[in-house]
C-alpha cells in the first residue's frame, strides 16, 4: 500500500507571528505587559506564561518507562492485617506492592506475604530501619521461589533511613545484597529514597540534588569494597516525590534520569535508564477537608505516570488522619485504575516530550539541580553534608519561603487557606502506633493552619 500525501490543513489557516500571540494575550490583561505573568520556581527558574518554536530545544531527556505499575502501599498495622490488605490489592487492580514494615511494626515477610506469589508480582520494601534483616528475608523467601522470575526492591538505603528515623547510616548488608543480585537486574538491592527531603520541604532541585549525592555516596561504598560502579549500575532504583504541581512534577522525573545518565558517564559507566518509582506526596495531604487529597493525588499519579516513573504508589486520602480504611486503599487503586485502563495514559510513551515549555522547564531544572549536587560534593559529599547540618539548613530555608507563600495567601491550598468548608465534619481514623522520629519530619503544608486552628 502506497503512503498518503501529508494534508496540509493549516494552510487553510492565516499564519500568525509570536507577536501576535503576544499582543492578544495582552488584550486580555487590565494593565501591566505579557511579563508580568512570568512565575518564579523555589528553585530561581523563571515560568513564562507563553512559549513558541523559538523556545523549541527538543527533547532533553529520555522518556522512561514504557510501563506503568500500578504499586499498593501496604501500611496496615499488623502483620496480619498488612496480609490482608496486600492480597485484596493483587486481587482488585494492583501490580505490585511496597511494604512499609516501620508502619506494620514487623519483618516477618512470610506471615505478611502469605498466599502472595512473589515470583507473578513486584515486591518492594519501604526503606525503614529493619534493613539488611528484612532484605535478608526476602531474599529467602526469592530464593526458595524462581529466583530468575522474581522482581523487586529490597529498600536498603542507609543515609535515607537515617534522615527519617535517626541514628547513624547503617551501612550492613548491602555489599552482599549487590553481590546476590547481580546476575538479576529485576531486583534492585538499594533504593535511594529521596521523598524524605522532598517531604521536609525540600524544593525540587534540592531533592534531585540529594539524590545524585546519596546515590554517588552508596557508588563509592561499594567501590570500596570491591564491587566497580559498573557492575552496580542496575542495583539501583530511585524513589522520588510526586505532588500537585503537574508540570514540574513532570520536569522533575524527567531531569532526574537525565542527571542520573549525566553522573553515570562522569563514573566511566554505559549509561543505564534509571529506574524510578514515585510516591505521592504526604506532604501536600492536608487533614481539613480530606476529600480534597483526592484531587491532590490524581494530579500527582497523572504527572508521575505520564513522565515515564516505571511504578507509581498513591497514598490514601485519608493517611493525614491515621490509618487508612478499606474505603481509603479501595480510592487510591481505583484512582490510577481510571488513568491507565479508562483513560488509556498507560498506552502513551513520554506524552509531553517535545513540549516547548516543559522540555526548557526539565533543562533548567537539571542545571539548578546540578548545580546543588556540586555544592553537597564540595562539602565532602551526601554524609558529610548531612553530618554538618548542610542539607538541614537548606530545607529549612525552601520550607520558611513555601511557609510565608502559603500564611500569604500567595499559594493556595483548597479547603484551608482558600475555600474552607466551614461545615466539615471531621473524619476520623486509627492513629499510626509508629511514626518516624528523625532529623528531617515530616511537614505537611497544611499544618501551620492546623496548628493554629485557623482558616483563610
């Protein structure tokens, strides 16, 4: 068969200049020039409101994931019950899991993945305080499996581990978790989580700042004994946060495998494509009007999955109030249920690729990011700068400036300080029996409004 000719459709339509689209934006504002619409980013990075083919650089990153895994977190809070709500996961949409054990309260992977076929679906580890003993464990239960089919990540991260529960990096088992999964790149034995800074209040370059740093960090501890960055590049997966700022969400997953690839050439490795789970974030969960976290992390899944995360875990509306019910874990599954399976996101690769506005947006986000990674190596790297208050003085800066942008009315924040629904009735949930106790906690966007009892 013969291919078509191209239909020329716009040239049915009179060819119009930037200037032109300049001049009618401006039409529409009461005073004041097209400029002054221009944005500026925690980070320095100016957003203008219009982009043309003048701004066109192409594609800057590579487009990520072909897939889009739907994971469950399992944060129920007892073995039992973490069991129960794992298989009704698997069973109702989602692809796999990741187990927040410091929640569930225990290692014992046997009892929490009962009935569980390891080797037909992923199973990943929260990074959290039981370490090198839940990687052990689940290495066991892989082995006594198909070992070739399983898929997973064993969630050893120490400086990450450190920074949300405190105590110093402990650094056991992951030279022998490398060493045992080498010959299987389905299985990542570290997880470099950087939602910890992220939800801190972290800006964005600053969490992809960190990242780089810890993941360089964890390089060299397995160069020093005896493992060459070559050989680690799949041990890796990098987990990153995802919240309601679609675009440069977007931008974010996006300069993160491009500063990934840049790191593994300045290491003499062929580079690999990083491996990216997203979470979204707690951060941007708010406890009044909770119905509204429901919004919150649609956009977030949307931005994470359409950016080529390979698997994206939304939180529960409900976790700002405790634990969450049946009703919580039933909407945030459902949720990207709609977006892969109704709406079709899952069939389309790297959808924004090509955008004028996000393709400049991802090329300045990795430059500021780059720039941050510079500044944490020059204080000795990710421990040192961890040690010496570094990254801590950091994020209490990004965090003041969100803080006064939010008490100001700049940003807003539906159902607290825009919007409030003054006859809410107040869910209530379970309250968590363990919440972390580190350095950097947990600070939700919401909370000086909560604290206060006040309301815009």
């Amino acid at each position: 068969m013969s291919d078509f000719a191209p239909l020329p459709l716009a040239n049915e339509f009179e060819q119009v200049s930037n200037s032109d689209w300049v001049a009618l934006a401006e039409k529409t504002l009461k005073e004041g020039s097209l400029e002054s619409l221009t944005t500026t980013t925690a980070d320095g990075i100016s957003v203008k409101p219009l982009y043309s083919a003048a701004d066109s650089i192409g594609r800057v990153a590579s487009p990520g994931s072909t897939t889009w895994d739907i994971r469950a977190l399992i944060m129920a809070a007892t073995p039992e019950d973490a069991n129960k709500v794992a298989l009704e996961e698997l069973m109702k949409g989602s692809t796999s899991l990741l187990l927040d054990l410091f929640t569930i309260g225990s290692s014992d992977l046997r009892h929490i993945l009962s009935d569980v076929y390891p080797e037909m679906t992923s199973i990943s580890l929260h990074p959290s305080p039981y370490g090198a003993e839940a990687a052990a464990e689940l290495l066991s239960l892989w082995e006594g499996k198909d070992f070739s089919s399983c898929k997973g990540d064993l969630g050893l991260d120490p400086l990450g581990v450190s920074s949300r529960y405190g105590g110093t990096p402990n650094w056991d088992g992951i030279v022998n978790a490398v060493n045992s999964t080498l010959d299987h790149p389905g299985i990542h034995p570290i997880t470099v989580d950087s939602t910890v800074y992220a939800e801190a209040g972290a800006s964005e370059a600053w969490e992809l700042a960190c990242s780089l740093a810890t993941g360089v960090a964890y390089l060299r501890h397995l160069q020093d004994n005896g493992i060459e960055p070559k050989n680690a590049a799949t041990s890796f997966t990098f987990t990153y946060s995802a919240d309601t700022d679609q675009f440069l969400t977007m931008a974010k997953f996006r300069a993160a495998r491009r500063l990934w690839q840049q790191v593994q050439q300045h290491c003499d490795i062929d580079p690999t494509p990083q491996h990216q789970t997203a979470v979204t974030s707690a951060a941007m969960l708010t406890r009044s009007d909770p119905w509204m976290n429901l919004l919150r992390t649609t956009v977030a899944a949307f931005a994470a999955g359409t950016s080529g995360a390979n698997a994206v875990t939304s939180r529960p509306f409900d976790t700002p109030l405790g634990q969450p019910d049946e009703f919580g874990q039933r909407l945030a599954r459902n949720t990207q249920l709609l977006l892969t399976e109704e709406s079709g996101l899952a069939q389309v690769t790297d959808p924004g690729g090509g955008s004028w506005y996000l393709e400049n947006l991802t090329k300045e986000l990795a430059e500021e990011s780059w720039k941050r990674f510079q500044v944490i190596e020059a204080e000795g790297g990710m421990e040192a700068a961890l040690a010496n208050g570094k990254i801590m003085t950091e994020i209490e800066a990004t965090w003041e400036a969100r803080k006064e942008r939010l008490e100001s009315g700049k940003a807003s924040l539906i159902g607290v300080n825009i919007y409030p629904n003054s006859d809410e009735k107040q869910l209530t949930r379970t309250p968590f029996a363990h919440t972390p106790n580190g350095p950097f906690q947990l600070r939700r966007w919401s909370e000086p409004f909560e604290e206060s009892g006040t309301k815009s």
